[in-house]
C-alpha cells in the first residue's frame, strides 16, 4: 500500500497463524488518563495534544492509533520510535502521554514499569490480561492486531506443503509451545492454511480501507 514492495500476499502461501497479538494503549500510572474516556475528551478539548508513541510509521501500533482517532473523532501527535523498546522507555519516563503498543509487549512491560493498560483491541478479553477490558466495551469499536504466523513462497510441491503444515500443526498444539507463549504474554491463535489465508485477505481490504481515508504516508 505504501510503496512498491519485493513481496505481496499473493505471492505467498501462508501456512499457519500462531499469535493473534491485538493492540492496546498504556499510560503512565501517574498519568491524568485512568480510562480510554479521559484520553478522549481531552483530546477532544485540546486537538493535538495528546502524544501517542509507536514503534513507527505504518507499524500496526501507527495504525492502532489512527483507528482510533477516525472512531473516536479525535486527533493525537504521533510520536514514533526505532522499536518498542524506545516506546517503552519513553512512557515509564514520562516522554509521552500514551503508548499504542501490542497487548503481550504491554502486560511484559507492567512487570518492570509503572503502567497501566486502558483497553485491549480485540473482540474479547485477551486470557493473557483478564483485567483489562475491550475497547469495544468501553464504547469505542475499535479493532485492530498483529497476526503471527509462517508462510511460504507460492509453488511448494504439494507434498512438501503438507509436511510443513503438520510439522506447524504439531509443534503449534504442544504442551511447551502454548506454556512458553503464555508465558510471554503472546496470545495463541492457531489457524490453518486456508483460515489464515482468508484473516489476511480480510485484513488488507480493512487496512486498504483505511489508507484510502487515512493515509499514513503522505
């Protein structure tokens, strides 16, 4: 969408999805914003104000904020950063007002940092944070998520294909594989090749959608 790429999705053969990482905001524990309301009517009062980091332009935090600007009708400073690392940083020290940051990243962040998660982008509570309610259920219908999984250059010999995808299968649905990715805070979301598939079609005519009224790029 954004320039002329070496790849593109129909040039690859996505084989199984394992994280569904949907987005979220955390603030400062000092912050003034306790709730996604606060956050919204000041900056409804004071346009611009308010300064959301990312991990940079076009990242799927960029566009987690900008979805949320379009449904809630407010505009921020977007502050991007190299990493989420550097977005960490400059909320536990105070740089910025609001981190758009992924729900696994963040929860890994409250171990160490004082912050605290507003709200989750995703259709449900997340079992990774059982504490930290939807947008959707604070009144914002936002969505928005990072899918993790693994694809394969168009044209694998039919029998090579299916032995990868039973290798993912297998490995996906081990016992030591979802206790390291509870462990990390990484929602598993296990999807086959063709239910994978048709999630990222689905995604890049949402993500098509938006560039068309809220380019990232100018």
């Amino acid at each position: 969408m954004e320039r002329q790429a070496r790849y593109s999705l129909d040039r690859l053969d996505p084989l199984y999805n394992l994280v569904d990482d949907p987005s979220s905001f955390a603030v400062h524990n000092e912050g003034q914003f306790k709730t996604l309301t606060d956050v919204v009517t000041f900056a409804k009062a004071n346009p611009n104000s308010v300064t959301v980091g990312t991990t940079g332009i076009g990242s799927d935090d960029h566009l987690a904020m900008l979805v949320f600007q379009r449904q809630a009708g407010v505009t921020f400073t977007h502050v991007p950063f190299q990493g989420s690392a550097a977005n960490e940083a400059a909320l536990a020290n105070k740089k910025i007002m609001l981190s758009a940051v992924n729900i696994g990243e963040a929860m890994q962040y409250k171990q160490k940092d004082p912050i605290a998660v507003l709200g989750v982008m995703a259709d449900k509570k997340v079992e990774q944070a059982p504490d930290v309610a939807t947008f959707k259920d604070q009144g914002f219908n936002a969505l928005m998520s990072s899918l993790r999984g693994i694809a394969a250059p168009k044209g694998l010999p039919p029998d090579v294909r299916t032995k990868l995808v039973d290798a993912l299968d297998k490995a996906a649905n081990d016992p030591g594989f979802q206790a390291k990715a509870k462990d990390l805070y990484q929602p598993v979301r296990l999807l086959p090749p063709e239910k994978y598939a048709a999630e990222l079609a689905e995604s890049t005519k949402e993500l098509r959608e938006l560039w068309a009224t809220n380019p990232w790029l100018k």
